[in-house]
C-alpha cells in the first residue's frame, strides 16, 4: 500500500491533473469517481489507484472490472489519496487513462453528419457539458480552436460524464480550413450570433450541419462568423442577452436531433 506522498506514481498523478503540459507530453490524463471507472476502456487503462477505505466497501462490479486489469493497481492510504485526487470529497477511485488520437476524416464516415465547432471556449465546465449534450444529440465530432481550454483538465473530464471517452474530437490549428472543408463535404456551417438574421428554428438541418460556437465572452470572432453560411441567433425575452455557450450549444444540436428524429 502506497503511504507517502513521495511515491513516483503519486507525484505522476498530481503533475497530470495540475500541467495541460506534462499531460500532452506524456499522452496521459487522470479521471475520477466510480462512473468514469466503470465507463472507462481497459484497453486505454494505465493505472488505477484504490484508496484504503474504498477498497473494502467497492461494489462488485468495481471488483469484477479490477479483476480483468490483473496487476495494474495499487491500494493508496485515506490520507494519500486526498491529496491525489482533484475533488473535496473524493471517492476513492482514480485511474490514469492513455488520450485517445482521432482525425477529421474518421468523422465523416456516417451520412449527414452533425459537428460542432467551438472558438476560444475557455471554461472547462462548459467544455465539458457540450461534450455530454454533443454524445447525446448525435454530434458525429467536436472541433475545437486551439486556444480552447484543454479537454483532459480535470474538471472538463468531470462535467462530460464519460462521454469524452466516446466523443470523438479534434484541435485544429486553423478553423478556418476545417470550416472550408465542411462547406466542399455540402455540410452547412451555422454562426451562433447575436446579430443572427435568422432564427436558429427556422433553419432545416437534417443534411449535414455544422454549429460555430464562440467564446464565453466575446462571442465568435468576426472573421470566423463572416466564413458561415448563415450567422443564427436563439430569440430572448426580457434583458438577457445571450445564453452560456454550453445551453447555446445544447439547444441548436437537440433542435437538429429533433428535426432528424
């Protein structure tokens, strides 16, 4: 059982869920909780860690799943896994995942795909939350500028319920490429905007359709709007001007998943 806080495997698991750096480097990243154990692949599996505690009160399936991986974890003490783990109150189960690598091409593989293509969201709860609302609304992939926030920080990994295991995604250096190769695939990219002249439920999308969501902020920048083929806003009422980029995102993919239904 590890009981220090000097223990190389400890050290690794604080420097992965702290550095988006040592993350990319290393191709690792850190997941926590009893669900995104039991969702996570064994084949993407690198490491799990049980604290004391835990271990003699874990479910039968925790067990049966712990089995399959044979040797490739360890019991940690109470008081090791609390400075482990990234939450307050910690469940006593964490693993260290192997990232998962797709590409562009691999998503275009079912007919009329639906994306969305996020500029500059920068708050890892709403990264997270559109993750869990693209798996279900049927998003065929996320496409992210690179300055989005880093998908495998600890709290985007939390807020996406598993689904980043299973949503495929990519960060492209230049959306406007990505944006010109959905418009020759006759996919209709769709600017959320607050200038919008349509509205978003006037609109068809059950070809393939593509939602530009910008920053939390500042909205999607101009040039990025100006490459769509349509700029679409979700009508307010009273003095709200916009909503969160995680409910915008939401409401534009489960109106084309129910138009497609």
């Amino acid at each position: 059982m590890i009981t220090s806080s000097a223990n190389k495997g400890v050290k690794e698991v604080i420097q992965l869920e702290q550095k988006a750096k040592v993350r990319r480097e290393q191709g690792l990243f850190v997941v926590e909780g009893i669900k995104m154990f039991l969702e996570a692949p064994i084949d993407r599996i690198e490491k799990v860690y049980i604290a004391e505690t835990f271990s003699r009160q874990m479910t039968e399936q925790c067990k049966e799943k712990l089995e399959a991986l044979s040797s490739c974890y360890e019991l940690v003490s109470d008081e090791i896994f609390q400075k482990m783990s990234d939450t307050k109150t910690p469940q006593g189960i964490l693993c260290v995942m192997r990232q998962n690598q797709y590409i562009l091409e691999s998503m275009f593989t079912v007919s009329h795909p639906m994306f969305i293509m996020l500029e500059a969201i920068q708050d890892p709860g709403n990264l997270g939350t559109i993750f869990r609302a693209a798996e279900g609304a049927g998003v065929a992939g996320v496409i992210m500028s690179s300055d989005t926030v880093d998908i495998y920080n600890p709290k985007t990994i939390r807020s996406t319920m598993g689904s980043v295991y299973r949503m495929p995604f990519i960060y492209a250096q230049n959306l406007d490429i990505i944006i010109e190769e959905m418009q020759k695939r006759k996919i209709a990219v769709y600017a959320a905007h607050l200038q919008g002249a349509k509205a978003y439920d006037t609109c068809e999308y059950k070809s393939g359709t593509a939602f530009l969501i910008g920053n939390e902020a500042n909205g999607l920048k101009e040039e990025t709007a100006k490459k769509a083929d349509a700029a679409i806003k979700i009508p307010m009422s009273g003095k709200v001007e916009s909503l969160n980029a995680a409910v915008a995102a939401s409401v534009l993919m489960y109106e084309a998943a129910r138009q497609r239904r």
